[in-house]
C-alpha cells in the first residue's frame, strides 16, 4: 500500500490510498489548500489503525 499525494485540476492538494493492485481504497474526500493540512489528514489515517469498528446496522434499544 501506498499513499500518494497530488494537486488535482484546481490546484488543491489531495491524497489517495493505493493498494497492490493499482485500485485506489481511500482518498482525501477533500482538497486541501495547504500541504500540510492533506499531510495532516494523511497522519490522521495512519493513525486510524488503532480505531474500533462499530456495526451500525445493529438496533440500539
């Protein structure tokens, strides 16, 4: 896997999620003004590795 990082055709920076066979898994959702900020949000997903899973199909009584 691999992220990549790239400004799209308005010049913001954005970044996508890339796996071994080419398909992209994830992405920014967003473009980002600043580098930095999409680099921010790329730390924020590696760091998601630890985040619980929630079935939200389940029925709360």
């Amino acid at each position: 896997m691999r992220f990549e990082l790239y400004r799209d055709a308005s010049g913001h920076w954005r970044w996508r999620l890339r796996v071994q066979n080419g398909h992209v898994i994830a992405d920014s959702g967003e473009g980002y003004a600043r580098r930095e900020d999409c680099e921010h949000g790329i730390a924020l997903v590696k760091q998601s590795g630890t985040a619980s899973t929630v079935d939200m199909t389940t029925k709360i009584a």
